[in-house]
C-alpha cells in the first residue's frame, strides 16, 4: 500500500522538476536570443569570428 503511494508522489516531484527545468532553459535560451537581438555588436560582427576576438589577419572583403 505504501509503495504505490511513494512511486506516485516521487513520479509527480519528477514531474515537476522536468518540467521547472525545461521551462528555465526554454526562458533563457529566449532571453539569451532577446539580448542577441538587441546587441548591435552581435549584428555588425563577422560571420567567420566564432570566438568574438576581431579579424586578427584575415583580408577584409570588399
């Protein structure tokens, strides 16, 4: 009798936690997205500088 009872109330704590842990990365990967899209730096920077360190001696396109 006291099994079931704790298998249900451990799945429904899992249950919670999962979905708390998806909804905080699903809000801040959004707001990591806002911020991207506000940051006027992110939108003139190169395509090719995946480290954000500038264009250490690449020729620039013309």
């Amino acid at each position: 009798m006291l099994s079931p009872l704790m298998f249900i109330i451990g799945f429904v704590i899992f249950i919670l936690y999962m979905s708390g842990l998806l909804w905080m990365i699903k809000s801040s990967h959004d707001d990591q997205r806002r911020r991207r899209e506000r940051d006027e730096r992110f939108r003139q920077s190169d395509e090719n500088d995946y480290d954000g360190g500038g264009n250490w001696g690449r020729f620039k396109n013309e």
